[in-house]
C-alpha cells in the first residue's frame, strides 16, 4: 500500500522557517517525481513546488520561488520542503503528491502568525 | 500559467440522477504525444484529495466505473452517473502538461 506521511508542520511566526518532511513508502520513491501542493483553509489547490525523481529538475510556484526549497533523499525515502521568510499567506494544510498527483499524503498544517 | 475554470460551482444531485462537471482550459492539453494531461480529483469532506481520471478519459484504479471523464484539447467534462451519497465533496479538475501545474477552483457536489 501507498503511503505518504507529511510532518514538520505548525504554528511560526512571519518571516521564520520551516522543513516539513515526506516519508514515502509502498512503492519505489526514488523512481518518481515529487510534488507539494498546498491548501490554504477553505480554498482550493495550489501547486507549490515539483521535484524529479533524481533532483535533476526543480521547479517552483512564483508565489515561493527564492523562499522555499524543495529536495529529496531517495536513501532514505524523504521528501522535504524547507520554507524561509514565512508570511501569513502561506498558511495551509501541505500535501506531499506523486508526480502525477495519484497518491496523496494526509497534509500537514502550516500556520504563520503572530 | 494555464488557467483552468470549473462550472457549476456547485450541484444538488438527487441520488441515482447524473451529474456532469465542466472544466476548461486556457490552452490547449493535447501534447505532442497524443495524450491530453487533464486530471480529475475528488476531495471528500476532511480528507485529501483522490485521483479519479487522468489523461482526461482513463479512471484510476478503485474508482467506480461510475466515472467517466472526456473533452477535446480545452473543453473536459467529467459525468458522474448514478451519483450516490459517498460521491459528496469537491471536485477539482488540473491539468499537468507543463509547469506550474494548475487546477480549478472546484465544483462542490451535494446531495438533495
């Protein structure tokens, strides 16, 4: 069975940093592209940032672009995402996603407030 | 960024009536391989979004048969038939032929 479990979220303040992580199992991590996708409470989705299977190729959404980072160890099965200057709109609930967004981890909630 | 727009925003569904949702595109999906990279999920109340149709006629595995997804290189529409109380929750087409990957804003399926 698939699994993605998403961790690492939590309360911070603006202009703080986060890593959340993404431990992947069920089948064969590092033969897949990854994604963040977030959610932020009662809207929609909205891509975040998408890594290939061997880091190769990375790209951002503009609305993170210089602050967040996305990588990955296939070693250990992990995808992470390191957030830096934190702002209130990047509240949400975060989603790790396969590269073609079939499986879904559970989320982990973001709050950036003071 | 390719935008994607959902219609109806929302929908009553009697139980065991049909439901369709329209999503378009602004730009075409269809890639040079013949393949058009649109996407449908369903986001159930609480839970996180499941695939249901990808390459916009193709269902995932473990969803119904009840699904069915078609369109032409902007114009998608998914028909859920014989919609039944577990179908409740929002749907979101997306398309993933390029980046930044992009979805709609979601059409929320409610039963009367």
């Amino acid at each position: 069975e698939v699994q993605l479990v998403e961790s690492g979220g939590g309360l911070v303040q603006p202009g703080r940093s986060l890593k959340l992580s993404c431990v992947a199992s069920g089948f064969t991590f590092s033969n897949y592209g990854m994604n963040w996708i977030r959610q932020a409470p009662g809207k929609g989705l909205e891509w975040v940032a998408y890594i290939s299977s061997g880091s190769s190729y990375i790209y951002y959404a503009e609305t993170v672009k210089g602050r967040f980072t996305i990588s990955r160890d296939n070693a250990k099965n992990t995808l992470y995402l390191q957030m830096t200057s934190l702002r209130s709109e990047d509240t949400a609930l975060y989603y790790c996603a396969s590269d073609v967004a079939d499986y879904w981890g559970q989320g982990v909630m973001v709050t950036v407030s003071s | 960024d390719i935008v994607m727009t959902q219609a109806p925003l929302s929908v009553s569904v009697t139980p065991g009536e049909s439901a369709s949702i329209s999503c378009r595109s602004s730009k075409s999906l269809l890639h040079s391989n013949g393949i058009t990279y649109v996407y449908w999920y369903l986001q159930k109340p609480g839970k996180s979004p499941q695939l249901l149709i990808y390459r916009m006629s193709n269902l995932a595995s473990g969803v119904p048969d009840r699904f069915s997804g078609s369109g032409s290189e902007t114009d998608f529409t998914l028909k859920i038939s014989r919609v039944e109380a577990e179908d409740v929750g929002i749907y979101y087409c997306g398309q993933l032929l390029e980046n930044p990957l992009t979805f709609g804003s979601g059409t929320k399926l409610e039963i009367k």
